[in-house]
C-alpha cells in the first residue's frame, strides 16, 4: 500500500508551518485536520476534508545508498 502525506508547506500559512505528516491515507487525513485545527484555525468539516484528500501526495520511496 501506498503511504500518503500531507505537507504544509503546500499551504499558504502566516506560521510558516513546515510539518510533514505521512502514513495511511485515513490517518494522514485526520491528523492533518487536527493539526490545521489546532494551529491553523481551520473548521473541520466535511468540505475541508475533501479538500486535504485531494492534497495528499503518494509518498516518494526513499532512494537506497
């Protein structure tokens, strides 16, 4: 299975927020939301959800050494 991340950096943000968050789809959306809660100020509604969905990127395989 694929991971997905969300990055903050894809955002615009008066912080700056530079947070990455990677991992199963689901769980990368509901951390993403609490995270843009807690520290963004955004409402968690079911627009906002849709919209990170449609953020999250395919996680890069890391390159072997």
């Amino acid at each position: 299975m694929t991971r997905k991340v969300a990055d903050c950096r894809q955002w615009p943000s008066e912080v700056g927020c530079t947070l990455t968050i990677a991992g199963e789809e689901q769980e990368v959306l509901d951390a993403a939301v609490m995270h843009a809660v807690a520290v963004h100020g955004e409402t968690d509604t079911p627009e906002f959800r849709e919209q990170l969905r449609d953020v999250l990127a395919d996680e890069k395989e890391p390159v072997a050494h």
